[in-house]
C-alpha cells in the first residue's frame, strides 16, 4: 500500500523516463537519465519510474535498465518505480530491488493482444504469478505490486470500455495480490465527469488500493481530467517531465500530461506536491541537451511563473 | 438578459473575430472575416463576438467593424456582440444595430490605466453612461451591455486581486444598469478552485446577471478553469477559434481558451452546445488561409476526433 507523507497532499510519479523516453525519437544516454533523475529528486518529486524491464531488442533505450534503477536507489527517499509487461521483466526488476513494479493489464481485449499478445485473463494471471514471485522475499525486500489498468477510459481500437469490465478487471487484480491498482487513460480519450465517476465506482470496490491515475494529453483535456481525478479523491497522479514522448498517433500532440504545468495547477490552489517549480522546471535544460530531436511541451516552462504564485 | 435557449446546456461565445484578430500577427480581410463567421454559425454557433468599436489607429483591422456586424446580423438565430471601450464606441455600436455591447471594466487600478486611461471608478460611469445611452432606444432596440470584469483573476501588474474588489465592480456596474456581467481571466492567471469560489461568490451577489467566463489558456489551465465554471453554475464561456491571437507576452502560449477543444470537451460530457464538431473544426481552414502567419493552436483538430466521441 502506498504511504502518503504528511508534509504533501498529492503524490506526482514522474514517468518521463520510462513511458517518456520510450515513445521519444532519441535514445537517452545513460548518464543523461542519471543526471535527470538526481534533478528532478532533487526538486522535491517523491517516486519516479525510471524505466521499464523488457527485451531491448523490442523497445530501444532501455537496455540499461538495471543501472538506472541501481542509480535511483541511492537517492535519499526516492521511490524507484519500473514497468514490466511480464512476469521475466518483474524477476529482473525484484533482482535490481526497485521499490515498485507496474504491470499494465489491458481492459480492452484487443489492446491487450496488440500491446502485450497477452488476452486480459492472462494478463491477470502474469499479476498472480508477479505477486507469488513477490511474496517469497523477506518482507523488508518485497517491492509494492501495480497493476495499471489500460485503456480504462476507452481504446483506440474497440472505442467506448465498459465501465463494468474496468470495476471487473480492478477487482480481479486485486484478488490475484496487487498492492496497488491505477486507472490509465492510455489514449487521452477521457473526460472530467468520466474520470470522477469511474475513480469513485473503483474506489468503492477497492478502497485504498486505488490511489492514482494516469493521463494523456492527446486531445488537450489532461489537466481538466486531473482536476476531476482529485476532486474524486485520487491522491496520486502519473504525468511526464516536458510531456515528453509525444503520441505516436497524433504528431504534435503531446502525450503525458506535463508535470510542471500540472505542478503549478496543484500547487496554485494549495494541494502540495513537494516540488519546487522552479528545480523542477530546470530539469528541462536536462532532457532538452540530451534529446535535442524530441519536442518539450508545456505552458508554464514557455509563459514563466506569473506573479501570482507563491 | 441573456436567454438560454433549451436546446444547448452551455452557450459559446465565439471571440476569435475580436479578441483572436486583435493579438493576431496578421490583419484578416473583410471579406474573410464575413466567411468564417458565416460558416462558425452554420455549425451552430449562437453568439459571435465579431468586432470592437476602436480608433482604427489604436487597434488594427478593426475599421471594418460596422461592415462586420452588418453581416452578422443577416445569419438567423446568431448573437452578434461586440466590444467597446467607452461611449464613443458604444454609440457607434448601437448605430449598428448589434444585439450585444461589452465593456471591459478592469477590477485593477493600474490594468484599468494602461488598458483604457481610465481609473475603475470612471469605467463604472463609463457603463453607466452606456446604459443610459441603451435607455434612449426603444426596448426592441436595445442591446444587452455586459461589463466583462478583466483582472478577475490576477493582474500581470498588480498580482493578487483581492475577491472584495471583484464582487464589488460587479455590484457596481449591475448597480449602473449593466444587464449581464462577465468574470475575466484576462491573463490566464486563474485556477480551478479559484473560478468556482469567485464565480459562486459573484453570483451570490448578482444572480441572473452573471452567466459566463472569458478565459485564457496561457498557463495552460483553460479547460480546467472551463470545467469548474460550469461545475460552479457558469452557462456561457467566451473561446476563440484555433486559440487565436496568442499571447503577446508570452509568444508560443495560445491566448483565448480554443473553442474545438472546448466544444469537444463539453459535448463529451453530454453538455450540449448546439456546434457540430466537425463543421467547427473545418472553420480553421477558412482562418488559416486569411492569416498564413499566424498560429493555430488546438489539441482535438491536430489529434482528429477519437473514435468514443459520438
């Protein structure tokens, strides 16, 4: 289960690096991901998926894996979060002793097929054997277990997703032993009233393991859809550094939500995140050196902090 | 008063015309001018903001305003406002017959000054002057006089507005005989939790007077502060075509709130707003080919409109 510290009320996990850096046209140089990762701790930001465990043969740049997650863990209160698709990529991660491993289970069957050929029940039961493989370490060295709902608010392929099926899917990986379940908004298809009303259906079904969401920007509603989500109750949210990574599917449009803009929408209203701006907002100069072929997105990075900030 | 047609939930008040060509690159033709706002009606547009009456030395591309509204007023069922910043515009507005006046009433001292040499006191006569101005005609002459309060939400001089002085100029000017009152994010400078508190508060002061927001998307919160007007009551927004116009101190932010994204995230929901999306979205054509060097901005018309969207 997730511990929310005192001292903030919403909890950003960066994603830049892992679903960032894996939908970005450069390929990110080890030490580059380093120096970021360092930064953006520094700045405040709690837990950070530093990458993802899968054949590098099938996503490029993320081959060192290992090193990075090795680099995150001697930064002092870091969460190191890391995706997996399976259950190979969660061995490899509990060998590296990050601290969190996601699994994305699809809720529409054909994603599921297209992105892990997996079918949905298989993929619940790669979370059951994570889960088994997970609870033969000492407790101490056991990593939190997510699973991501996908395509929650609607595939690109099937269209609309029942919202049975998603409540379905949440009950079942908790039953099979995720800690932790995040509603995913894979396409950026959702909107505000869709997001509180589904985050509040799962919650009443899983309490406390339902804590954050993740969101896309693609049709620009990703801030009016965070608002949503922690109007519902939600007290984590994904979003990446600049935006970055884009949309595969929609050139120009950008793909996480952008966390700094997101910071200071949450911060203006005097939900704490635990992030300075400012460092944060720095960290750009980062990325952008070392990816100087990607697009960074965001509002508050090209306007400058108003002076109505505090 | 504004009348709400039963058909629509949320009125959109196109300000593209206006607002968008006045911070253009570009000075649009009259006879462009006449054909995007012909074409934004037939996809359902109910209210066009379509020119300000101005010293063509001040503003320019506005000399063509009473050519403008005359046209407006041959499209059936459309609103056709304007903007004006004192009584000399007003009368020359009035002469044209346009069903709707606005006056832009800054609640800060020093935005009133450089924005129309006038202190807030001398605005409100201003109004005043204009009201009385509309009481000479007879009643199926007159227009509607919105005062829209600019710096509601935050001066890029002043900082901080005080909420006293906010609701204060909204008494004022329904007091000076204002029959609508419009709150305005003139720099983008608001927040979700901020539009629902002031948007209440005012309308615990005013009522019916107060229907709608004007918002700015620089900080990249535009459809967040949208979503909570209408969750606080607010059933008129003002948007601009593409985000026309940018942001003069801020180049590469958008300007007005973009009305496609808007249209698409209202109808989304079920909030009816009478404009077909995809006839809305073909107006850009017509505006980008009138102004080659300007920018269009909009997440739903780059992305193209997903499949759950009906």
């Amino acid at each position: 289960m997730m511990i929310m510290a005192d001292d903030i009320d919403i909890l950003i996990s960066e994603v830049g690096p892992r679903d960032g850096l894996q939908n970005a046209n450069g390929v990110m140089a080890t030490t580059a991901k380093m120096a970021w990762i360092s930064a953006q701790a520094r700045a405040g930001c709690r837990e950070i998926e530093v990458c993802s465990f899968v054949p590098p043969k099938l996503v490029k740049g993320m081959a060192d894996a290992a090193d990075v997650v090795a680099h995150g863990l001697t930064l002092p209160g870091l969460t190191v979060a890391v995706l997996v698709p399976n259950l190979r990529g969660a061995i490899d991660a509990m060998a590296t002793g990050a601290h969190k491993i996601t699994l994305p289970v699809s809720v529409s069957e054909s994603h599921s097929q297209a992105n892990v050929r997996k079918s949905r029940t298989q993929m619940i039961e790669e979370v059951r054997a994570v889960c088994a493989q997970r609870d033969q370490l000492a407790k101490e060295h056991r990593p939190v277990i997510e699973a991501g709902m996908t395509t929650a608010f609607g595939c690109t392929i099937e269209g609309v997703v029942p919202e049975r099926d998603v409540l379905e899917t949440v009950v079942a990986c908790v039953e099979a032993g995720a800690d932790e379940i995040g509603l995913a908004d894979t396409s950026g298809m959702a909107n505000p009233q869709q997001v509180k009303r589904l985050f509040k259906l799962a919650k009443a079904e899983v309490d406390d393991a339902l804590q954050g969401v993740h969101l896309h920007n693609t049709y620009g509603l990703g801030l009016a859809n965070a608002m949503a989500a922690v109007e519902a109750g939600a007290t984590a949210l994904d979003s990446s550094l600049g935006g970055l990574g884009g949309c595969p599917f929609a050139p120009g449009a950008s793909g996480n939500i952008v966390t700094e803009d997101l910071v200071f929408m949450l911060e203006s209203q005097g939900l704490r995140t635990g992030i300075d701006l400012g460092g944060l907002i720095a960290c750009r100069d980062i990325v952008q050196a070392a990816l100087p072929n990607d697009v960074l997105y965001g509002y508050i990075a090209e306007a400058g902090v108003p002076n109505v900030f505090k």
